[in-house]
C-alpha cells in the first residue's frame, strides 16, 4: 500500500513538473519553439514542434532514474509515453523539406538513445556511456531544422 502511495505521489509531481514548471521554466529561459517556426509551413511546423516535445519528454522524462535503484514500472510508462512522443513527432515529420530531414535525423537520434537507455534500465545490456552527448547532438540537429524552416528552406 506504501508503495502505491509513493507512486501516485510520484506521478503527481511529475505531472505537475511536465504541466507547470517545464513550461514555465521554458519561457523564462526563452527556450523552446518559436511562433515563426510553428507558422512557417503547414507541415515543418508540427514537425519541428512535436520533435522538440520530445526530446524535452526524453529530457525530463529520464531524470527520475538516473540513480538507481530503478522502478522497472514506473520506468516502463515512462519509456511508453516517449516513445509514443517520438512516434507522433515521426508521422508529423514525414514532408520533404531540408527541415524535416533534419528533424528526422534528430528523432532517430532520440529513438536510439531511448532504446539504449531501455536495455541500460532494464540490465540487459550496459548503460550508454555517451547518452548527454547524443541528447545534446539530437537538439543540435533540432536547432538547425528550426533554421532552416526560418530561412524557408
């Protein structure tokens, strides 16, 4: 019954860190999507739009397990609902501009990370060593997809 409780608990605050800080901190930060790029074209805005939530879902999403001991549970719903992000941003990146290349390149970026990251949480194989790299090369890639739809490109 402890157990459960911390749980809810725990869901709760995550909640309420993916609903009200997150965004809050986003705009204090000036980080984000601009307006320019989600108006910019039909299909490159919700691209770029859905790839950025979910590398801040992967962002956000992995923090609470970074030191062990690891809730294999709560793990998995946290690992289903970005996987189902990345998928969403996915099928909304599937037009042919220079934009959306690169946001695909990003997502398939995140989607490796997130299955290395699965195996490491999981033990069946070793945690990736260069897991702030390939998170920090996913938002690089998401930078220069939100320049080139900028630029029109």
């Amino acid at each position: 019954m402890e157990r459960i409780i911390k749980l809810v608990i725990l869901v709760a605050v995550l909640y309420f860190a993916y609903t009200e800080v997150v965004p809050w901190m986003k705009k204090e930060l000036g980080m984000g999507t601009s307006s320019s790029i989600t108006e910019s074209t039909e299909g490159s805005g919700a691209c770029l739009a859905l790839a950025a939530d979910a590398s801040l879902a992967l962002g956000v999403g992995i923090r609470p397990f970074v030191l062990p001991p690891i809730d294999v549970d709560a793990w998995e719903a946290t690992h289903l609902r970005i996987e189902s992000r990345i998928s969403e941003a996915e099928s909304a990146c599937f037009c042919f501009e220079p934009s959306c290349d690169k946001a695909n390149e990003a997502l398939s970026v995140l989607s490796h990370l997130l299955s290395e990251l699965d195996g490491g949480f999981r033990g069946d194989s070793l945690m990736p060593l260069n897991g702030a790299h390939d998170q920090a090369r996913a938002d690089a890639l998401l930078s220069e997809a939100e320049d080139l739809a900028r630029e029109g490109s």
